[in-house]
C-alpha cells in the first residue's frame, strides 16, 4: 500500500515539473529580451527539473536512481541561477539592449 502512494505523489511531483518545464519553454518563446527570458527559463525550469528529480526519488525510493535523483536536487538549484546570472551580466557588459518597456536597470545603475 505504502508504494502504491509513493508512486502516486511521485507521479504528481513529475507533472508539476513537466508543467513547470513547459511554462518555461513558453517564456522563452512569448518574453521580449534576452533578460526576460533567461528569469522565465531559470525560475520555470529549475523548478519544474527539482520537482522532476524528487518525483523519481519518490518512486524509486533509496537505489542507485533514487539517490542520484536526490542528489540532483541541490546541484540544479545552485547551478542554474548563477549560471543565469553570468548570462545576464554578460549581455549587458556586451551592450545588450533591454526591451523598451523595461523600467528598471540595477546593472547600469550599479555602473555610474
């Protein structure tokens, strides 16, 4: 019984990661710049790939896939958002030019 409702709440945590996912896709298809896309697809995947791995740790429990699915976990987490980061940064410092509608700019205010 208790593995039944493992796969269960497992199977649910990997749908929300596959909605996750997708919505991030859609961010980076619908947003206007390069800014917006990248916290569409950082925020949207990294959570959608966390809710992904602890959904295979639920289901497989403690084996080898469990664990490695475990471990993924805090690797995405603190991976995906620095590396977004270094993207920004770096497409501003090479002049990357914000949307038009965009209000606010910490990196140029940061700058001057």
């Amino acid at each position: 019984m208790n593995g039944n409702w493992n796969e269960l709440i497992g199977t649910g945590f990997i749908i929300m990661g596959v909605a996750f996912d997708l919505l991030g896709c859609l961010g980076l298809i619908r947003f206007p710049d390069v800014y917006n896309r990248l916290q569409a697809g950082t925020k949207c995947v990294t959570f959608g790939t966390c809710g992904i791995l602890f959904g295979v740790f639920l289901m497989r429990g403690f084996d080898g896939l469990g664990i490695k699915a475990l471990l993924g976990i805090p690797f995405v987490l603190l991976t995906s958002p620095v590396g977004a980061h270094a993207l920004a940064r770096g497409a501003h410092l090479f002049g990357v030019k914000l949307w038009e509608k965009s209000t606010v700019d910490h990196y140029q205010e940061d700058r001057s």
